[in-house]
C-alpha cells in the first residue's frame, strides 16, 4: 500500500473548509454543489473539501482543495478541529457518491476543518473539479449538507464565535474608518445576537483600541455619525482578558 | 486495503496525549520511554499515542491509548489541534522503531493531539504496551522526544495557557478553600510567568467569582492567610471578555 499512497492522495485524511463571509446581506457560507448526475435527490450541498496530498502539509492542503473546488486562493485559513466520527462518510447518498469518485470509497476518512472570515464581495467563487457550483449562501439558508458537514460548519462558526469574543476578528471586513452602528452590526450578525445599543456604546468606552476620529459620516441621508478606527498599537497595549492576571 | 483496514488500526491518523500535571513541584508532563531494544540512543522519551482503530471515534482513541501506555483512565482529554508534517515520522531513529512495531512503518501519519490537567497525585501512571516506563517529568527537564512530540507538547501548552486567560481552568487543582498565594502560583506555574502580587490581587478584587470565606488558613507557621473558593454561579453571572459586546 505504503508505495502507491505515497506517490497520490491519503485514503484517510482530508480538510474541509468552512468560508465565512460577511457583508451588509449578513453572515454567509461558501458551499458547493457536488456533480453527481445520478443522484438528484439534495444532500448534494457540502463545503469545499477532498482527501489531502501525501507530500503536502494540512495547511497546504486546506489551500489547494479551496483552490481547485471554488477558485478561491490565498486565504487566511484557520484549523480548527478534527473530525472523525467512524460513521461519517457512510451514509449511502454519500457513498454512492463516492464509488463515483474515489479509488477506495469505504475507507475511513478523518477531517481536519478549517475556517476563514472574508468580505464576500472580493472573492467570487467559480466552480472546478468536481464542483459544478460554488457559490455564497445565506447562513439562515444552508441545507442539509451532505457528510457531517453541518456539523462541521456549526463547530467551525463556535471556534470563529469564541475567537472573536478574545481577539481583534473582523475590523479587517469593515472600512477603515467605521460607526458604532457598522461595528454593533458585524458582531451581532456573526454572534447571533441582538445587542442592546446602551449596553454596546458603554463597553465600546472603555476599548481603547477603538479610537474616536475628528471626523463624521459624510453623503448620508440620517445624521451623520461619529467615525471610528481601528489602533492595533492600543490594542496590544491593552488586552486583557477575564482571567489574565499578569 | 479497505477490508483488513476496516479490521484494525488505521494507518494513517494517529493521536497523542498531552498530559500535564500541576502541584506544589511545579508543572509535569506524561512521558512514556517506548520500548525499544535495539535503539538506546535517546529520543526514546515520546507523548503518550498510537494509531486510532477503524472503527473507534477520535477522543475515545485519545482515551484507549492513554489507557494502554499508561493506564491512566478517565481524564477529560481536550482535542487542540491536527499535526500534519508530512515528515513528521521520517526520522531515521524514529522509522528503525516504527519498523519493528507496524505492518506499514512508511505510512503517511496525521496525529490529532489531546491535552488534559490534571493533580498527578491522583495519577500514578504505569508502563504497559509498547511503553517500557510510564512516568511523570517536570516540564523543565523534558528531553528531546520523538516524532514532533516537542512542537505537539509546545502547541498543547499554548492551547491551555489560551483556555486558561479566557475560562476558569484549573480551580479544581487548588483545594475548595485555598488562598491568594496558591491561586497565584498555579497561574504562575502554568502560564510561565511571574505576577506582581499587587497587581495580581488588584485585579482578583473585580472578579466576582472569588469569593472570600469567613475563614482562614489554620495550622500554619506564618500568619494565616484569608482563604476564597471559587463560585461557579457568580463566574457565569459575572464573565465577560474583553469583545465580549453582549
């Protein structure tokens, strides 16, 4: 076995990708369609993802199947967890699917999942391999995908959630110079939450890494607003953290 | 290949376990020396891990083969991260040992790597399986391991140091009552750094989650220090991180 394994893909090891994107539409999810023209019946759906490369790193790999899935490349992608449930290619839709494709369709296929967070408008994704689509979806309309894949996804949007409550996630998705109102809307709409905008404004106060500039929203129907950015200096001087006691 | 692999271990996804342990000696990993005749060059000191079997979920492998090397039993193992060098288990020494113990010594690896905290009194390991000794060492003096067993331990430390800054980890270390001095040395002795006592207990003041007892150290030669315990209700009240809007 060692000999030919060595020279393709590993039966055993694959990434799949969790792409998130934002936009003033809301919270959205890279996801193809898979050609599988016997099958018609949905579940057809999953996220970019294919059996690693045994001469490439995870990381490499995450990128490469990306690539060849959607188009979609240099990306900061973000492992996050394995995945390897015994039974977790062996539903039959996905193991018809996969006769259709793989050399050795019952073997056991651990994931490794990986996500990113991008402005959808600059990465528009067009489908290759075995993709005959790859498109943006709406998070609230994701279908039943095929795998563990909303498994996967849902983990992958927890890690993303719990980075973003301890670190600086996402400034990167809005403009330069931003309102409260822009940044309240990123974090409810990737949190999930509705904030109460009090409650926002208090807190924002004491973030010194958010700096008010001498300057206003121009060209804008309402009143204009405050503008804000981003101080990645103050940000490093001040983090702390609920249990960081040095 | 699918039908005898389907049998036993995979030969291509493996897990390893990062056991640490806090007392009053400092902080200590599980080691186990692999057994290992003909090679007593070093480099036999490695993580507790195996293969996974086919048929067996990743975190009940984390626990069977901690079980088998150590028979240590029953510990929360946190899944942190998949390893994926594709040379990770090409060094020479590594593959003459690797050789005499699996049918394909060649295969490309991925590890997923667990970590646990746990009080080594509680924890006498004992060596069985392919390991000879099974055995506690201050994180100090851990040698050069096998595989990429020293990036694996790095990585599992990072990961609970991480944990650690944003999640009441390790209260179940102290005693129910313990003392500002003990809840210090544990963050110390964890996060690898020292704490400035003032600044250190400026900081305990605001964390409603401490509770301070009518109660103090007994039995004790110097003065007897005031003794808190930890409130799981107030820590879910109280915890808000730093981009923790909400």
């Amino acid at each position: 076995m060692s000999e030919s394994q060595n020279l393709g893909l590993n039966p055993n090891v694959s990434v799949d990708c969790v792409v998130f994107g934002f936009d003033k539409a809301g919270l959205k999810v890279l996801l193809i369609e898979r050609d599988n023209p016997d099958n018609t019946e949905g579940k057809n759906y999953q996220l970019p993802g294919d059996l690693i490369r045994n001469d490439e790193d995870l990381d490499e790999a995450a990128n490469r199947v990306l690539k060849e899935l959607t188009n979609i490349d240099n990306l900061f992608l973000q492992q996050f967890a394995a995945f390897g449930n015994p039974l977790r290619v062996k539903r039959e839709n996905d193991l018809e699917w996969l006769r259709s494709i793989r050399k050795d369709p019952d073997a056991r296929v651990v994931t490794i999942g990986y996500y990113a967070l991008i402005k959808p408008e600059d990465f528009a994704p067009s489908a290759s391999s075995f993709a005959r689509k790859a498109e943006w979806v709406r998070y609230e309309d994701v279908p039943e995908l095929a795998f563990d894949h909303n498994l996967i996804l849902e983990s992958g949007l927890a890690s993303l959630k719990q980075k973003m409550r301890s670190e600086p996630v996402g400034f990167e998705l809005l403009p330069a110079k931003f309102t409260l109102r822009q940044l309240q809307n990123l974090y409810e709409t990737v949190m999930g939450v509705e904030i109460d905008k009090r409650n926002f404004r208090r807190k924002v106060q004491g973030m010194k890494f958010l700096v008010a500039l001498d300057e206003k929203q121009k060209g804008v129907a309402h009143k204009p607003a405050q503008l804000y950015r981003f101080s990645n200096n103050n940000y490093k001087d001040s983090f702390s953290a609920t249990f960081d006691f040095a």
